[in-house]
C-alpha cells in the first residue's frame, strides 16, 4: 500500500474551493453594483421602486440604489435621505429617478448627484455635494411637452413641481 494519499480527492477538493471562489466573486461584484446610495425615512401609503424591470414595495429603511425610479401613488407620500445627506421629500402621484450618483465621503470633485423629477412634485434639501460643489448637483425636470429643464442649484431648499401634473 502506498503511503501516499490518492489525488482524486485533491482534485475534487481543488476544484470544490475554486467553485466555491467564483462564487464569492461573483457575489461580490454583484453586491458592489447593487450599492445602496440612501435609505427611505419616510413612506406613507403607497410607495414604489422600479428596479431592474420589477416594481418592489419600499417602507421606511428600505435601500434606495443609483437607476432607481421611486413612485409615490395616491394620497402617498416619500422622504428619501442620500449618503450625502441631501433629502428629498415627494408628493403624492409623483416619479423621482436617481440617474447618476456617486458620493465618496471627501471633497474631491469625483462626487456627484444627478436626479430627474419625471411626474408630480418634490422637495430637496441638498446635502453636501449641493453645498460643497453645486456644479456637481443636477436636477432634471420633464415638462408637459417632454422637453427638458436642467437646474443646477446654489440654494440648500428647492421646490419643484411639474407643470401640468
């Protein structure tokens, strides 16, 4: 008998830790992709998220995500807190997209926050890429006739509504 071990059970053991790699990999990636870019504090009746095609209630806690759509529906009402703590308060029957976000925590002209009022109407308090760089804060608003306004703000308070809504 040989004293050494046989190297089928190496094999399958090898090959058991690499899957087992791949699969935390792949997690991760995904995880860093799905990254929450602020939380709900407030959702009263009923409120949505439209995220990777699939609409998913959101209660107060819930994670918000960059691409994400919030709707606000009837008699409904949101308040949203982003990591920069910028907070964005929404009527009933609106839309609020997250277009573009990305907030390292420094002042280093990589962060910005870009949004876009679709339907209804909402109230910002901008946080501190707002304050710290407004050139970096944008929100975009859709009108009845579907053409676009882009405001860029140096104010800490900014109430929009859509016109027609």
């Amino acid at each position: 008998m040989n004293s050494s071990s046989p190297s089928f059970p190496r094999r399958r053991e090898s090959s058991l830790a690499r899957a087992w790699l791949i699969a935390v990999l792949v997690a991760v990636s995904f995880n860093a992709s799905a990254q929450a870019v602020g939380r709900v504090l407030v959702a009263a009746g009923e409120v949505v998220v439209t995220r990777a095609n699939r609409e998913v209630a959101l209660t107060a806690g819930s994670a918000i995500e960059r691409f994400d759509v919030i709707r606000t529906g009837e008699a409904s009402s949101a308040q949203l807190r982003f990591s920069d703590e910028s907070i964005v308060a929404m009527r009933a029957k609106s839309r609020f997209h997250v277009s573009s976000y990305n907030y390292t925590g420094a002042d280093d002209g990589v962060s910005e926050s870009g949004f876009a009022l679709l339907q209804g109407g909402i109230r910002t308090l901008t946080g501190l890429i707002g304050r710290t760089r407004p050139e970096r804060y944008r929100m975009e608003q859709s009108t009845a006739r579907n053409t676009k306004n882009y405001h860029r703000f140096d104010r800490r308070t900014t109430t929009l509504q859509l016109i027609g809504s």
